[in-house]
C-alpha cells in the first residue's frame, strides 16, 4: 500500500484491511507518535464534512504531520472555474498525501490517476468512502474479538446507503450473516443480495425494528431521509419505526454494540447514549486510529 | 434476367457489407459511424428475415474500409454483426464484430454526477454483460445498460 491511493474498499486484501486495523490498534495504545514530522498532508473538501476533516486532520497533528487544505471549495480556486486536474496537480507539488472530499463520482478514482502523490478518497458523492468502512471495522473487531462469523443488522436507508453498502461488502470476506432492517421503500439491493447469494452467507429481512434484536452481534444504524421518499405520507408513517429506543435493547446479547457513522438525528434516541452497549461516540474516535494507520501505510512510517 | 439486373444494383465492387445487424439499431448504427455524413454510395435494407434475429438489417458501403476502433464502436449496437470486405466484387475477409472486455470513450455514462460528465475525462468502462452490452463505469462504478446508451 505504500505509495498507492485509496479509492474504494474493495480493492484491499484482506491482509492489508487486517494489517491496517492492527496498526490502528497500536496506535490506540500509544498515541503520540512524532513520525510524520516531515510530512505534509493536504486535506482538500471541495464539500463541507466537519467530522471527516476533523478525525484526519486530529490523525495528522497526533502524529506530528503538518496540514494544508480548505474545508469548503467557496473561496478557491475552484469557485474560479479551475479544473480538479489542475487543482489536484498543484496541491500535489505541496504536500505529500492528498485527503479529498468531492461531491462528484468518480472524482477520487481520477484524481488518483493524474496525481503523482497518493490520493485517500475521504468521500466522493454517493459512491465510496473506504476510512469509514475501515474505522466500522475496526469499531467492529475491538468490540467482538474478531470480524469472524458475526451477525449483523443493517437498519435504515438500506438503498442509497452507501456506508451499509460498503460494509456488507468488507464484512462478507469474514463469513459474516446479515439482518436487513428496512421500510419497503429503502430494502437492500438486489445486487447485494446476489452477492451474498453466490458467496453462500446467509441473510434475513424485516420490516420491524422491534424483531429479532436479541440474535444481534452488531447494530449498525443509518438515517432514514425525507428526501428519498417520493410520497410524503410514507415518510411520516415509517419516520419514527426506525428509532431505536433503550427499552428495545433489553433482551440483546452482552457483547452486542449499536454503531452509527453520525451524524444521528433521530434514529438513536437520546435515552441510548446512557447504554453501555452504544458505541457511536468511541467509533468516532476509533476514526482517528484508522485514519493515523492508513496514512502512516501510505506515506511508508510503519 | 431480373434477378441478375437485381444483384448488379446492390453489390458493390469494393467496400464493406455489414450484416446481421438488429432491425432496431439499424439508424443507432448508422449514427455510431458517421453514415449519415459519408459522400460514399451506401445502400441499406432493413427487416429481412433472419433466422438468427427475427428481423436484421444490412448495410452496404462503397470504398469503405474500417478500422477495428471503429467496428468496436458499433460491438455495443449490434454485437453479433458480421462485415464482408469486398473486393473486386469478391469477399475478401470475413470480420467478427466481438464486444470487448472493456471499452474507452465511445458512450456517455448514465450517472449525471460521475466525474466522465463533469470534466473533460475520456470515459472508460468495464462490461459486465456482453450479451445484452451492459457496462460498469470505471470511475463512478454505476451500470449503463443498452437501453440508456448514449453515444458520444
């Protein structure tokens, strides 16, 4: 991995997912590290993500690397009318490593193939957004002991989400079981399913919340969105089925997590947040664990 | 007699005839390589039973002879076309048209947000399905099927 971008999750090994979780556990363990001290990272968001930007640019300064960047492409050159060719080879001649987030598809595969620094794919519109992917299984690991054989249930958005759909990949390659929670609207994919079909690994689906929550390993919530909902009444009569509530979490296994990427609006209620079995707070931080781990591969420190 | 007067009207001396086009993407063809805008005596027929089809089309062009770019070009509308090079009123060679594993430029991708439709980068893909011509973008990973190809 040193030296090459990261686009999309599906283009790591399973060794090499495995090799950046145990870094990012070192790390964990120990850290302030100064190895980047001669390192520049540019962190480019041609859209706003507070947390994503926040989490790499605390993962460079934990580990001594300088940043240069910009958090909205407004007051660029961008806004000029520049290329993000251009753009992507001027930065290039700054810094060492290139984080961007681009509302565009497709942005960070060809970014990667014009840069002749690595690119790590912070986002690029409804498509790809790997660190998220690792940092759930990192979350996911350090929670269970192990990515193996896990029951997972996916609740929410389960057709545009591209975080749901990005770790039904990742975690297919460790044998795990599915359970999709989802409206009618918004069930997972066809494709998905195919996928899962052909590796053999077994999947169920419900429309209920309320069902079935004691067989979990893993709850991973996502936002269900007024927008994707062509009529409005559908919305209103699903909107508050997908909450999860403390008194629904009674009778989960002991070692089950409930996981979110956040920003949560209303899909968690509050009264969880007391839970030990939440995790969306310490899953952030595991972000930054993540993120010093894959940067520290790529840039050849570890 | 009539029948010879017939086929002294459609053969050509040279050029190439290409056949066992589906009878719906006959003008999808024509468009794919230009025809519309060649000065070259092109002669054409379209819904002759087939056996293969049901109904295909064949076109006949004068002192035309393509290249491979431009026969992968018309693999996505007509993938099992065969063209005939004439020479001297003689079938001289015998092309296949194969759809390729993957194919660069040629098509749009259907994503409105994928960067090949935002920037000025030469589009690529990856066919997933040769059969029915369905192609994987390389860059926004979305699906354009046959039905949504738009040519470039």
């Amino acid at each position: 991995m040193k030296n090459k971008s990261l686009v999309a999750i599906n283009e790591l090994s399973k060794e090499e997912i495995i090799k950046i979780l145990d870094l990012a556990e070192e790390f964990e363990k120990n850290p302030v590290q100064n190895i980047m001290n001669k390192n520049v990272v540019a962190t480019l968001f041609f859209e706003p993500s507070t947390r994503t930007r926040l989490s790499f640019e605390s993962a460079v300064n934990r580990l001594g690397g300088k940043i240069i960047g910009f958090s909205e492409a407004a007051n660029t050159s961008v806004s000029k009318g520049e290329s993000l060719k251009d753009t992507i080879l001027t930065v290039a001649n700054y810094s060492d490593l290139i984080v961007m987030r681009h509302p565009i598809e497709g942005s960070a595969r060809y970014a990667s193939e014009v840069s002749p620094v690595p690119i790590i794919n912070a986002g690029d519109g409804a498509n790809q957004h790997p660190t998220q992917t690792l940092l759930d299984l990192y979350s996911i690991r350090k929670t269970q002991g192990t990515l193996q054989n896990l029951n997972i249930f996916l609740v929410g958005d389960l057709k545009y989400g591209r975080t749901v759909h990005s770790l039904l990949m990742a975690m297919s390659r460790f044998g795990a079981s599915f359970t999709f929670v989802a409206p009618k609207e918004l069930q997972m994919p066809n494709e998905y399913k195919m996928y899962l079909n052909e590796l053999g690994l077994k999947y169920t689906e419900q429309t209920d919340l309320n069902e079935n929550l004691e067989q979990a390993d893993i709850i991973y919530m996502t936002r269900v969105q007024r927008e994707r909902f062509s009529d409005p009444l559908e919305y209103e009569k699903v909107k508050n089925v997908y909450v999860l509530r403390n008194k629904m979490l009674a009778n989960t296994k002991p070692n089950m997590r409930v996981l979110h990427p956040l920003p949560r609006v209303n899909e968690i209620h509050t009264d969880v947040d007391e839970n030990p079995k939440a995790y969306y707070f310490p899953q952030a931080m595991n972000g930054v664990y993540t993120r010093m781990a894959i940067m520290a591969i790529i840039l050849g420190l570890k | 007699m009539v029948e010879k007067k017939q086929l002294s009207v459609s053969a050509i001396e040279n050029g190439t005839v290409i056949d066992h086009i589906p009878a719906q993407n006959l003008f999808k063809v024509i468009s794919i390589l230009g025809l519309d805008k060649f000065d070259n005596l092109i002669t054409f027929g379209t819904n002759m039973e087939s056996h293969r089809f049901g109904k295909k089309a064949i076109i006949k062009i004068a002192d035309k002879f393509f290249e491979r770019e431009e026969i992968n070009r018309i693999a996505l509308a007509a993938p099992l076309a065969k063209l005939n090079i004439i020479k001297n009123y003689a079938v001289v060679e015998k092309q296949v048209v194969e759809v390729p594993d993957s194919i660069t430029g040629i098509v749009k991708c259907v994503n409105p947000k994928c960067i090949t439709n935002v920037e000025a980068v030469k589009t690529k893909f990856q066919v997933i399905d040769k059969k029915n011509v369905s192609l994987k973008c390389h860059y926004c990973e979305k699906i354009t099927d046959q039905e949504h190809m738009v040519y470039l």
